[in-house]
C-alpha cells in the first residue's frame, strides 16, 4: 500500500497553400507524439512565398489572424477535429483555456463559480472524451478523471486541438473526442519575446459581501529566447501567472439524499414520512401518488477568497539536424476559502403534508414541521498540480525514433469546520418550488420556539438557537499520480504507402481519495461523530464569535424569489470553533495516526498498449487522398483496496429519530483485481474533392474508462444526514469490476475553405454502444454493535444492453471585408443510452421510481455563437455559449441533472502603442445561475448564482 499524507499541512500533407512556420510546427507539438512523428521535418520558411504570391490574402486584426491559423490547423489533421492556434503567445482573449476552448465546435463547459471549467465534445460529456496536455495524461483532484481546464492560464497557452475521430496512434480513451493543449516551443516559435499582461477584475457580486473585496487582479509574464550551444540550437520558454480573486456565490441547496414516500403525516404527529406496503409489497400509504424527500434544504450566503499561481516552462535542444529533445514542465496551485453560512430544514422529512406533486414524484410544494439548523462552516481546499514530460526524437534515413516519458501528480487537500445550533423546539413551515430557483420558505407558526425561549422569533437573533450544538472537523485528500513511458517509431516509405508506424505504451495511475476524515478524537484515539465540546455556544468565546451583521447585503438578489433579503444569524467560524473545541487545531491527526477508513478509495490502473498504424497518400483518380489504417491492443490491469471495519450506533441525544455511527476496532484491508483487453482498430480516410474542399470519413472503436472514484471498492458513509436506520445510511463507493464503455463509431465531414478566414463544415456522426450500466442491488453483511447486521446497497454493474448515439454538427465561420465577422456552430446528439439511479435508500431502489438518466454530460442541443468586429488596432466581440440539460453525476450518489444553460461574454482590445494593447472582458453577462434537480428532472435540488465579472487590464510585448 502507498504512503499518504494524512491530513491537510500524418503523414506528410498534401494542400494547395502552406502554412506560416510557426503555425505548422506550433501545430506539430499540439498532436499527440505518435501523430506528430509522421510530420516531422525542417521547417519551411514561406514568408518569401507568401509575400511574393500574387494570390495572397493578408489577414489583418487578432481574431481573424487566430481564425486563419485555427482553420489551417484543421485542414492539416489526419481526423476529424477542430483547433483554435493563437497568432501569437497570449492571443488567445480568454481568461482561462476552458473559456478558450468553449469557442470550438462541438465544444461545450461545466461551469463552476462562474467559469467554465470541465469540458464536453459534441455535447457527450467529459465522461466520454479524454484530455491531454502536449500529448500527455493529466492527472486531476477532481471527482474522476475530468479535468479542470480553469487551471490553465489562456495566456500561457498557444492553442489547443479536438480530435472527433481517432487513430491507433492515440493514446486509448475517447469515445466523443480528445482534446489536446499545446505549450510553446521556443525554437519553432523562432524570435525572442518579452510580454507582460496586468489584468484588474470586479465581481458584482463581491461588492455584497460584508468587508469582502470586489476587486482582484491577475498578472501573466512570459519570456521566450533561443540560443546557439555548440553546433545546435537551443530554446527556452517560461511563463508565470499571480491570481488573486475571489468566488462569491449565492446557493440553495439540499442533501443528497431524497427518499420515496407516500405518508400524509401532519402536524403533531412525530413521524418521518416513508413508503408503505402491505405484506405484499402493494403500496398502501395514505398518498394517492408517491414523493420524493430531502433530507434537509439549505439556505446558504458564504463569503469566498480564491488564489491562483501558475507557471510553465519548455526547453527545446536540437543538437543536430537529426535529434531533438524536448522538456516541459507545468505547475499550479489553488487555494480556495469559503466561509458558509447555512440556515437549514433540518427535519426535511418530519410530519409532510404534501400539497402539489408532479407526475415524477416531485414535490412542489409541501407544509412540514422542523427545528431551524444554524450552520457555520469553515472550509480551506488547495490544490497542487505538477506536469513533467520529456521527449527525445532522432532520425537517421527514412527511420524516426522517439521515447517520451510523462509524470502528472495533482493533490487536493480540504479541512473543513462544521458548526451547528439549532432550534430547542420546532416551528411549522411551508415550502413552494412551484416556478422558483429559490423556493420560497414560509414560517407559518412559531409559537413553540418563542415559549421556549421567551423572545420574539427573530433569525437575526443568535439566542434563539439553543439547541444540538456540535462541532466537527472534516479532512478530506485526494493524490491522483501518473507516470507514463512511450515508444513509437515511424518508417517513411513513399509510394501508396507513406509511412508506418508502430509504438508501445505503459501507463501507471494511482488515485487515493482519502475521505470520511471525521473529527480525530484525541482521547478515544478514533474518528468519526462530533468533537467534545469544552464550552457551549453561551460561553464566552462563543459570544464574542457572534457577528451583527449578516455576511451578504441583499442574499439572492440575483434569483427571483420572495426571500430574496434572507438574513439569519452569523458566527466568525474559525473563531466559533475555537471557542467550542479548545483550540484551532482540534481534530486532526497526529502524525503517524492512519486515517484510512471503509469511506476510502485507492485505486491503481496500469494500461499496456501497442499500436501499429500504415499512412498513405495516394490519389484516387484525380482526387488526392490521404489517411491511415490501424490497430491500437491495451490490457488494463485494475487493482482496488477497500477497508472495512465493524460499527457501533448509538441514538443521537439531541434527536432519538436519528443514529450515531461510529467505527470501532482495527480496519480490515480488502483487495479486489481485476483486468481486461480493448482491441480498437481504426481507419481514416481525407478526400481532397477540390483545392478548398474536403470530405473526411473515419471508422473506429473507442472506449471510455469509468472514473477512478466508481472503481472503488470501499463503502460510503453519510454521517451527516437526519437519518432513521442503518440501510440508509450505508452505500457502496464503487465497484472494482466495472469495465470501460465501448463504442463502434462512424463520422463523415465535409469541410469547405473558402477564404483564409471562412469556411463551412458539415458532420455527421453515429456511435453504437455495445457496453451499458445498471444498478445491482445486493445485501452487504456489517458487524453492527457485535453482531451481523444485513443491509441493502446498491452499486453500478456492466451490462449487456446496446444503445445507439446518432448526431451532427453545422459550423460556419466569416469575416467581411469591412471588419464584422461571425463564428457559429451548432452540434444535436440523440440517444437511447440508460444510467439508471445507482442508490438504494431505506431498501428502495430509487432506479424503481425514476426514469434512468442518459450519458453522463450529455445535452442533445449544443450551440455557440460569436459575432466581433475588429480593425488593425481595435478588436471587440461577443459570444453566447448554451447547452441544453444534461445528467452530472457527483460519485455515487442520486442521478443530478443540470438545467440548461446559456453564457453570455464580451471581449475587446484595443492597441494603444505597438507593443501596448489595452483588453476589456465581461463574464456571465446575464447572471446564469447552475440550477440542479435530483433525482428526477423536475425536482429542485440545487441553485447556484455567481453574478457577472468585469476585467480591464494590459498587454505589453518587447
């Protein structure tokens, strides 16, 4: 078992017009290595060429120059993708490569805080694409394998290719797509460059937390300069950013868990709602139509600071004519802070009176009777990611040769402090969801907690809270690692057959997900449960951690809903905890204490790959052809530990219809293998119908890996939900003997430049999926207070069924001569894939009440549409980004499902001298909230609002 820390401390081208140098080699580094060895070769100087041309076309302005280089990049792959190739280093307008990359066709985001983060291709998912950098894994803290793009600083990066269709020669894991980032390399970039950017941000919605900060700033230099070293060249590049910003957010939230019921309780009669059945099990509670219930529903306002720190740096030495090696490196580090303050439905499910249920089981709207939870949460999360990769190429007569070597690493590590207080007795309440994003909450009678308290009912007022205090601290650590070799060779032949291609892979990923880090009792020398409390909230310390104001003017004012000016009482967090635990530091491990628990997750995935793959351009009559054939074979080796140990459950003393688990005894080590082979043959083929038209068809199969997380062979434990029985506390993390989706595929494109700066593409693309999942429901036996206890779980299982992914995708792109441009696509995908609900809850399978979910990240409508204008020194544009709904899963738990979304930005600069251009940006222009539903497609779960972002800074370039 690894150690871990414990807590936080082508072939050769065939086209009428060539390519600027830059471009084609900046373009060579964007592809994959296998890829990019069958274009290698001397760099072509066309500036005499071009300049010399009668026919030349000179673009002009910054946009139209990256859709130049963008379009030429496309019209080189050996597959059918898209690109986006900046002119220059820090062309690229956006602030990071995920807005950047939302731009391409097909392309769509997850957004997160405001900014786009995991990316889909073709409206599939990140589920089914894969990510590389310069040809690389890359690891991710994250809940699986997505990558958060957000991490990358646009300026840093020099463009980025997707390819839709694949070859043997890629690295194995994209159904929907790969997208691939490029970083510069000096000697092909071929001038030295100094370029400085400074960029001042404002957050609206920073400007309405209390002493918040709604400026930020964000700075980016980059230094780039090649040198002779004995009789070859050498180049070195290295960039840099600094981000100081924050995250604001205005959320509504619920639990994770929604359970079915069909009860009428009312008030008074002390009951949790549930589903009735007979003997037989024939429903028979006193609802005509089941429902489905939260456990809790929050309110929460939360202050926010969010650090970001970057840097990237390439060397490029070529010796000789014939060798080449090349090293890059990336780093960046997250620090992100959120200050939580919740008030809460505690008792979600207590003596329901539901008044309007749709026909999924949503509830509507509902009266209920609960204790108001006051939360203060505290919680710190950094992450740390470092790229390394090394690659050496030499050629010797029609023979290339290149090893690479890769190693990814990124560690998450969140400490969070939970602080609660609540209500001694229960008020009377009403909800309605009915049209909001925010439901509205009605106090309908507050008699009781008044008489308790002998004060007027006031939620600004902390001494109305004065009941269950608890304090808990909760760590939570996620290490992916990867280390990666390479080894590919190419012969160049001529004739039908340009060149083959062979190669080898080893990858090695090791993911911990180090979770359930529950409050570190010193004294017992266990974890789990709540921190003894050596003072209350009426001690000093706690008094003098009460705020008197709220920590949001105006919560919600994005949302319309009639609790839009929520208040409630606030605590300072950190200070809140010291006072009731002892001291800041209250909870964590000591050093050498494991914190390994039955909530973790430790999974090791070794891929070995060969490929073999024939290049040709031929002509077929009189239409030049171009494309390869080949075989790409991996045998994964998977290997999953689970730890499990037995409980102890006690009733909660401050609520006896819930139950307090706590691990007891040593952890026993569980370890699951298992292991498969992907055969994935591939063919490309481009038709050259005229010198500005081509038709592209390709013929693949393709897999998509599950995340790491759902191959866990550990238990999930939710110890923070108002819970009635052991069944529904207890669920399984993942399943160890879960295989990749495979995929047979088949694209045809056809794709019409008709100008540097215009063109037409056309797709179309179908996918059969031989691979499916469903939900098995299973009896696990636990050693609960000494004695065996069975409960039921459900996890995620192959299955046999086939579906079908049928889809096509419109771009069309144009610049007039007069300076307005436009940039549009749009993708539809249709298909009749089934993820049904993975939980089990109290012994009812929630895939028995719901409809099953389709792909994970799967909108049927993806559209972007940009318009901008641009002249020599003034560039301005505009672009809408919209998706329509799509199933997010978030590990193992109730099918989510996003509302559909549409993201309005603006960009401009403008050059103030030569070498100094003034940038202007606007972000979520129209306030777009993420709004989410579980476990049907209609029942609020989650609204997250984050207001719109100004940015204004400059450029300045030597």
């Amino acid at each position: 078992m690894r150690s871990h820390s414990n807590f936080l401390n082508g072939t050769k081208p065939n086209h009428i017009r060539l390519l600027k140098s830059a471009l084609l080699l900046g373009t060579m580094s964007l592809i994959p290595q296998g890829a990019a060895m069958a274009q290698v070769g001397e760099p072509q100087d066309t500036s005499e060429v071009l300049s010399d041309d009668p026919n030349t076309i000179i673009v002009t302005g910054e946009i139209a120059r990256t859709i130049e280089n963008s379009l030429e990049a496309k019209r080189q792959l050996d597959v059918i993708g898209d690109a986006i190739v900046g002119e220059d280093i820090g062309d690229l307008p956006d602030l990071s490569v995920a807005e950047t990359l939302e731009r391409i066709v097909g392309v769509t985001s997850d957004r997160f805080k405001g900014g786009a983060s995991e990316l889909s291709i073709r409206g599939l998912g990140a589920f089914l694409g894969s990510s590389y950098i310069n040809g690389r894994e890359v690891s991710s803290g994250s809940d699986g394998r997505d990558v958060n793009f957000g991490q990358f600083p646009s300026e840093l990066i020099n463009g980025a290719i997707i390819y839709k269709s694949q070859q043997a020669s890629f690295i194995e894991g994209g159904v929907s797509g790969v997208i691939e980032l490029q970083t510069l390399r000096p000697l092909d970039y071929g001038k030295q460059r100094i370029q400085i950017q400074a960029l001042g941000g404002y957050s609206d919605y920073e400007d309405r937390v209390v002493d918040g900060d709604p400026f930020n700033y964000r700075l980016t230099a980059s230094y780039v300069d090649q040198f002779k070293l004995g009789d070859g060249d050498i180049g070195i590049a290295i960039g840099g950013q600094l981000r100081r910003d924050t995250a604001p957010e205005d959320i509504y939230t619920s639990s994770s868990t929604y359970r079915p019921c069909n009860t009428i309780e009312g008030v008074d009669q002390s009951n949790n709602c549930a589903f009735d059945t007979d003997a037989n099990g024939v429903p028979n509670g006193a609802s005509d139509q089941f429902y489905f219930v939260s456990n809790q529903y929050i309110y929460r306002a939360q202050a926010t600071e969010a650090n970001r720190d970057a840097i990237l740096g390439a060397v490029q030495y070529a010796p000789t004519p014939n060798l080449e090696i090349n090293l890059d490196a990336q780093y960046s580090y997250r620090d992100d802070i959120e200050e939580r303050a919740n008030l809460v439905v505690a008792d979600g499910r207590r003596d329901i009176v539901p008044l309007v249920i749709s026909e999924t089981g949503a509830l509507l709207n509902w009266t209920g009777e609960t204790r108001l939870e006051n939360q203060t949460v505290y919680r710190q999360r950094t992450e740390e990611y470092v790229g390394l990769g090394g690659n050496i190429e030499w050629r010797t007569g029609p023979l290339i040769l290149a090893i690479d070597g890769a190693y990814s690493q990124t560690k998450r590590r969140q400490d969070e402090l939970d602080m609660r207080i609540r209500t001694n007795r229960r008020v009377l309440y009403e909800i309605d969801k009915r049209g909001l994003n925010v439901p509205n909450l009605i106090l309908t009678d507050v008699s009781a907690v008044e008489a308790n308290t002998g004060l007027a009912f006031d939620l600004d007022n902390h001494d109305i809270y004065d009941n269950g205090a608890r304090a808990r601290r909760r760590l939570e650590n996620i290490d992916d690692e990867i280390m990666a070799f390479r080894f590919d060779a190419t012969y160049e032949m001529g004739g039908f057959i340009d060149s083959l291609q062979a190669g080898v892979r080893y990858g090695d990923r090791f993911r911990l997900h180090d979770d359930g880090i529950d409050s570190f009792n010193a004294a017992t020398g266990e974890f789990g449960g709540s921190l003894p409390l050596v003072a209350g909230y009426d001690s000093r310390g706690a008094i003098d951690a009460r705020q008197d104001f709220f920590i949001v003017d105006d919560l919600y004012e994005g949302a319309d809903t009639p609790i839009e000016g929520l208040t409630f009482a606030t605590w300072d967090a950190r200070a809140l905890f010291a006072a009731l635990t002892g001291g800041p530091d209250v909870g964590l491990p000591g050093d050498g204490v494991s914190t390994r628990s039955p909530d973790d997750a430790e999974v090791t995935e070794k891929t070995y790959a060969g490929y073999v793959q024939a290049n040709f351009d031929t002509q077929f009559g009189s239409v030049p052809a171009r494309g390869n054939v080949g075989v790409r074979v991996i045998r994964t080796d998977i290997t999953s530990v689970g730890i499990s140990s037995d409980l102890e459950t006690a009733p909660d003393p401050q609520d006896p219809n819930s139950l307090i688990i706590t691990r007891v005894g040593e952890p026993t080590v569980n370890t699951e293998t298992n292991d498969f082979t992907n055969v994935l043959p591939s063919a490309n083929l481009i038709l050259e119908l005229a010198p500005d038209k081509l038709l592209r068809l390709a013929a693949y199969r393709a897999i998509a890996r599950p995340d790491q997380e759902a191959l866990s062979a550990g238990l999930d434990f939710d110890n923070e939900a108002d819970l009635g029985d052991l069944g529904s506390i207890v669920s399984a993390s993942g399943n160890p003997f879960l295989e990749p989706l495979k995929s047979w595929n088949a694209d045809v494109s056809f794709e019409w430049y008709a100008g540097p700066t215009t063109s037409l593409a056309i797709a179309g693309y179908a996918k059969q999926l031989s691979t499916g999942f469903r939900t098995d429901v299973t009896p696990l036996t636990l050693i609960v207070d000494g004695a065996p206890q069975q409960v039921v779980i459900g996890r995620t299982v192959n299955s046999d069924d086939k579906s079908r992914l049928l889809g096509f995708e419109v771009s069309a792109q144009h610049k007039f001569d007069f300076g307005v441009g436009f940039q549009a696509s749009y993708n539809f995908a249709d298909s009749n894939f089934e993820f049904p609900d993975p939980t089990v809850v109290s012994g009812n399978a929630i895939a028995d009440f719901t409809q099953p979910a389709n792909i994970p990240g799967y909108s049927k409508h993806t559209m972007n549409a940009t318009a901008f204008y641009e002249t020599s020194n003034f560039s301005a544009r505009v672009a809408y980004k919209w998706r329509s709904d799509y199933f997010k899963p978030f590990r193992t738990t109730q099918n989510r499902f996003t509302e559909d979304q549409g993201f309005l930005d603006f960009s401009a600069s403008y050059d103030i001298l030569n070498n100094l251009q003034l940038r202007f940006q606007v972000l979520n222009i129209l306030d777009e909230p993420n709004v989410f539903y579980r476990p049907t497609r209609d029942n609020l779960a989650q609204s997250d609002y984050s207001g719109t972002r100004y940015f204004l800074g400059l450029r300045g370039r030597f």
